[in-house]
C-alpha cells in the first residue's frame, strides 16, 4: 500500500514539474481582450529618434473578441518581460469585434483610427524574443504571449498573429 502511494505521488509531482514547465505563450486568460498580433520589429533600421524614427511602425493589436461587450480600455496595462510598462490612462472604448494599435512614437490617439500611442520614442519590444502580457484595471491578467522570432515569425516580416 506505501509503494502504490510514494508511487502516487512520485506520478503527481512529475506532473506538477511538466505543467510548471509549461512556457508563458500557454497561459490562457478568461477575458475578451486579446492581443490578436504584435509588429514587434519595426521594418526598416530600428531608429528610436523622435523625429525621423520609426518607433510608431512597432505595435501592438488588442481586440475586443466579445459578442457583446464594450470594453473600456481606460486602466488596462501592457508590459514586456523586462518591465517596461504603459497604462492606458484615457477613455478608450472598444465595441465588440474592434481593436487599437498601440504604437510607439507620438501621435494623435484616435477612437476613429484606431489607435493610441505610448508618446515613448523608445522601442519597447525586443526584435529577438519577448513576453507581452496586457493586464485588467484590477490587476488581473488579461492575456499574455511569449515569442521568439526564430520559433513565432517565419517569414521574418517582423509580425506575429496571436489570435486570429
């Protein structure tokens, strides 16, 4: 009877160990935010410089994937691996089935475009391999994705789709 237990527990800890194992891109969020794509290496030659840069050409897609639910965007926060952090402090509403890119650089936020900026001219986004994880006002978690350009961009174009 002991044998069969040590053995129980041996097989448990073993799954423990695997799910623990399990990379960031898995965690799955209840939540209808999504992060639908990310152009996480801005075409061209990276130049963070505020005035001929092309930091607004690095992005992040967020949709809106409820059937009937407007979200407003206003206190969500989306970060990467390194902790570099941008929290959207306005109204921005999402219909269901809309999006936002959220662009480097600066510019003029816009419901009708679609688009808001981080009024950061620095590139957030590693062109190597990053975690992007978009966080509710209440501090939960929204949805998250890890990449690596090797493994999640064959093409090489710079974007990834996450959900479609």
């Amino acid at each position: 009877m002991r044998i069969r237990s040590v053995a129980a527990i041996a097989t448990a800890a073993g799954t423990l160990a695997v799910l623990a194992a399990v990379p960031a891109h898995a965690t799955e969020y209840r939540s209808a935010l999504k992060i639908k794509g990310i152009q996480y290496d801005a075409p061209g030659r990276d130049s963070n410089n505020c005035t001929t840069g092309n930091t607004d050409e690095e992005y992040l897609t967020i949709k809106n994937y409820s059937s009937g639910t407007t979200v407003n965007l206003k206190g969500y926060v989306v970060k990467d691996k390194a902790g570099n952090k941008f929290t959207f402090s306005r109204n921005h509403y999402l219909e269901p089935g809309d999006y936002v890119k959220l662009r480097g650089g600066h510019g003029t936020d816009s419901d009708r475009n679609n688009v808001v900026y981080r009024n950061n001219c620095n590139f957030m986004w590693n062109n190597d391999k990053d975690t992007i994880y978009v966080y509710k006002p209440s501090g939960s978690g929204a949805d998250s994705h890890a990449y690596t350009k090797s493994g999640n961009d064959p093409d090489g174009n710079g974007y990834i789709t996450f959900h479609g």
